[in-house]
C-alpha cells in the first residue's frame, strides 16, 4: 500500500484507528472454546464487528507465538480472512524483529512472504542492516520503534539526554535508510507532549501510536500534536476495543468502543479540514 | 541450569562451543527434501554428530518462522529431540524478542513454556520491563543484546561516544535487574579488542559470542580477550559447521568441524589451568 493510498482510506472510512488484535487464548469469551480455533473464532468476531471504523488491524505476534504451531495457523488465518473479506485494510505484524541481515531477510519472508502483511515493527538496536531487508519489498512498510510507551523506555531510549537522545537518532539515521513512502514510527501515546518535538525531525512520516486506551494515553492531546496535513496518525487501541466485554456480546462491545474513536477520530479530521 | 552446572558441563566435555542450528531450508543438502520434515531430518544429522563436541545449541527462530507452523513444529521437533537424547545441553532460542511487560510475559511463555529452551536472546531497546517476564522462570537465561557483530552495531550501540556508550549502559544498567546466574550477554565477536574493555564492567558474566567461523572473529582474540576464571565464554558457530558440507556427508563433515573447534577450546581450557 502507498502513503497517498493510506491517506485516501483514512479518509473514505473517516477514522485512523488500529485495531489490536492482542488475542490472548486466556481472556476470550469462554464460549469460543468448544470452537476447533478459538483464537481464530475471536479474530473473526472482531473484525466483522469493527471493521468499517478501522483501517488497520495489528495482531501482536506474542500472542500468537505463545500457542506454538497452532498460534501461526490462527495468526495466517487471520491475515488471509482479513484480505479476503474487508479489502484495502492495513495490516501490520507487531513483531518487533531485527536481527543481522542475513536473518532479518528470513523475518521479512515470513511476514511479507508467508504471510501478506503491509507493515512490520522493527525494533532498532542492531542497526540499517537489521532493517534493509525489510524495506526490500515493494508495497511494504517498516515501523521502527523510536519512543515507546512503556515504563523501561527511560532506561535507553533517552539515553544520554533529551537533546541527544537515542530514540531521536533513530528518527534522524533511519531517514538516510528510506523516506516517508515505506517507513514509519512507533512513538508511544503516554508521552504525547513528545509528539511535537519528534514532528519537528520527521514532520511527514507516519506514526503509529500504540497506548490510547487501556495503556493511559489520550487521543486529544496526539492529535494536538502529533496530526500532519496529511493525517499522518495510526491510533492504535487494543484492550480497550477487544476485551470490552468478555461474554457472547464481545463483538458487539467491540464495535461500539471502535465506533465511538472512530467518531472522535472524524470530529478531528473535520476540524483540520481535511473532511 | 544453573551457572555452575554450565561450567561443570563445560569441563566434562572441555569445551564451550554453541552450535548454531540456522537451519535454511533452502540450503540444505537436497536429499533431505525427500523427507517429511527436511529441517527437523537436517537438526537431527547435525545434532547426534556434533553433540559430543557442544555443550550449548542455539536455534535462530527466524529460520523456523520463515516457514510458518512448518517451522515452528520443526523447532518443536528439535528442541524435544536435543532434550530427550542428550540430557545436559543448554538450549538458547535466538529470538532478539522484547515487548510490553504484559506481551513479553507471552513471549517468554512461548520458549520457557510451550518449548523446553534454557535462555532466550532479548533486545534491550524497551528497557527492564520488556526484559523482567523473562526473568520470572527459575533456571531460565536471558541473553541480552550488548554489543552485536554485524555493521549495523555502529548505528547506535557506540552512541553518543565511546565512553558512555549505549552497549555500555546496557550491560551497566541491567546488572540492576538480575545477577550472573540468570543473564549473559551478547557480545560480536568480531569486535573481540573491545572485549578486554566489557570485561571490566561484567567480569563474572557469561557471555555468548556469535561471529566465529563465517562472520569473521578469531576464537583466540575471544579467549585473550574475554575468558574468565570460569570460563565465561559460550562460543557460537553456524555456518561454519552446519553448512561446512552440502552433500550426504553434511553430518560428518559438521563433526569435523565442531571437533577441530572443540579441540581448540580444550587446549585453552587448559592453558588457562581449568583442565
């Protein structure tokens, strides 16, 4: 998917929501149990439900991986049933991958190969060519970790202080690896008075920005600083849409929560003229 | 496994060689196709003809995920099979994860729980609580990212100089969340003169040293460098063995290899006066 066809969707569906598909076996509803793949049963639910407020979905790949084999049936499964169904969507593998090049080509063939996502989230310690392998593909995106929205993101990610710090240095080296057309940020939503320091070095990229909801984060206050002319935000909620309610009406929830961000979501839109 | 064990297994088989098990399936020999599970029929070859001369194997996960649920019942596979027939190897999933608090807890039950792994490699961009559910499990390692062997490390581990380097302030900083008995440390070996200078801050940590044989690092400058009185040192060999042949004698050639490797080692064991 190209930036322009991203922007074009955040406007057709009038919202940038990412929906999180975090689907931890030991939360879903019970009654998906007696179901052969409840994971995969729990995926479906949600996606029917929520789809016209989302444009992305983001399956946490930890979820998945801690099943084992039958983690990666329910996860592919999942990809295929969203590409099938609801067409120009974009998905993103939150894996948090890098390794050296040789390796990172095999992270890149089995998101991008064995699985048709668009998107990949690279973590950045090892460096460009733990990253190039990914940015190989034609269509596909890396969104690179830079300020995260956990509590041990103060150990390095600051490191050795706020005019120098690392997290703004892999915003400033990584644009010499690729521009704006197929890399993107994580930027964590707990630290929103950040955005406007971090647009300042990467004033057109996307950002994804994982922790509004469950994780304490505020849509207000990302899009005050955050938005660009060309929307420039995937606002990423995962319990909060997901887990709403945990009975046989969880997809149901789950659709009301998505719709209400996707409302608050337009009402913004509007207001930067871009509706 | 504790840390005395380790060195206990070391001295029984006078040696510290971690076998790599970087099993591309498009690299191995082509007979192997004919079977059912070509990697998994690979690993087993490798495995019963080098474990006398390892005490450590060290799966690199993308290979398997590359493949999808093929792959990760292919490492299933492996990691039962090193576990049923060879009791007292020390079994490091090569993953470079590191999450959330709540999603690393899920990819440490992926390899501590679902698999029957000794330690897995972790990324330290998120910081402690991306790397504590790791270090939950009793017995259980964390090998966390320090100083890697590829280009990339230039990046940003040296950031911002020399002196307070970001790989220094991993190795610094995580001393505060567990000791030597449950953490190690990667460390390039293909950096081996920059060992000397890691030795000084985690004089008594193992630490796992990739970048032997293909990627370039000499094992003498690692043991000048890097031995301590303890050992201290899992050294790791991939390609160079497990790809040292491609044909029918793939698992002979790979002992050859791991045994001149071996012997190496056993002759610095016993110069050092641990033998």
């Amino acid at each position: 998917m190209t930036r322009n066809e991203l922007f074009e969707n955040i406007l057709r569906k009038r919202s940038f929501l990412c929906v999180g598909l975090d689907t931890d076996i030991n939360k879903i509803p019970s009654f998906l149990h007696k179901t052969d793949d409840p994971v995969f049963e729990f995926n479906k639910g949600i996606i029917d439900a929520t789809n016209e407020y989302a444009i992305a979905y983001k399956p946490n790949i930890a979820f998945y991986e801690s099943m084992g084999a039958q983690g990666w049936i329910a996860l592919k499964k999942t990809v295929d049933y969203l590409r099938n169904n609801y067409p120009g969507l974009f998905l993103i593998a939150d894996a948090k991958r890098g390794d050296i090049g040789n390796t990172s080509k095999l992270y890149a063939r089995a998101f991008f190969e064995n699985m048709d996502f668009d998107a990949v989230t690279v973590a950045p310690y090892m460096g460009e060519d733990s990253v190039s392998p990914f940015l190989e593909y034609p269509g596909k995106w890396v969104i690179l970790l830079a300020l995260t929205s956990n509590r041990g993101a103060d150990d390095f990610q600051h490191h050795p202080d706020d005019e120098n710090s690392l997290y703004k240095l892999v915003l400033g080296k990584s644009q010499s690896w690729s521009d704006n057309e197929n890399m993107m940020y994580v930027v964590g939503a707990t630290r929103a008075e950040m955005l406007s320091d971090i647009r300042k070095i990467v004033p057109r990229h996307f950002l994804l920005i994982p922790g509004v909801g469950a994780q304490g984060g505020s849509l207000d206050d990302v899009v005050a600083h955050g938005m660009n002319s060309t929307c420039g935000l995937l606002v990423n909620s995962s319990r909060g849409i997901i887990f709403a309610d945990k009975t046989m009406n969880y997809a149901e929830v789950a659709a009301l929560k998505a719709g209400e961000l996707q409302q608050q979501m337009e009402n913004h839109l509007i207001a930067r003229g871009m509706l």
